[in-house]
C-alpha cells in the first residue's frame, strides 16, 4: 500500500513501515516530495478496522495536520463508497 499510495500522490516513499503488508495501527508513512523531498506528508496510522474504516493523521507542510476518518461502506458486491470526514 506505501508504494501504490506514493505512486497516486506522484510521491516518493522516504520511509515506511518494517513490513511489507498492510498498513497496521502504530505504522508511520512518510511521503516526499519537491526538490531533494524537501515538503514531506508524515502519516500516522491511528487505527484500522478492515475493511469498514481507517482513521489517521497526515502531518502537511508548515504545521497543518489533518487528522482523517476515511470510511468505506460497501454499494453492492463490486462497488464500494469511500467517505473521507
């Protein structure tokens, strides 16, 4: 998941989790991006409730931090709705 995720954000992964799965509650995500990676996304994972939700905390650039809800709910077996608050 880090690598498909900096992949989509047109990031680097500067550094990830030990393993190589899933993201797990604890997992730290660190995004860069911009010359030499100078801005860089800090992502905590607070927890996760597979498949139904994941909250986190992305630490911006210059102080912002958005601390996200993202909720999945399931439309019909091949469709899905991803809430983010």
């Amino acid at each position: 998941m880090p690598t498909a995720l900096a992949h989509w954000s047109g990031s680097t992964v500067v550094k990830r989790p030990p393993h190589q799965g899933e993201l797990l509650a604890g997992d730290r995500l660190i995004l860069g991006a911009g010359f030499m990676h100078r801005f860089r996304v800090i992502i905590d994972v607070i927890s996760v409730d597979k498949p139904f939700s994941l909250t986190l905390d992305a630490r911006l650039p210059f102080g912002v931090v958005n601390h996200e809800v993202i909720v999945i709910t399931a439309m019909s077996a091949s469709s899905c709705r991803v809430t983010f608050n």
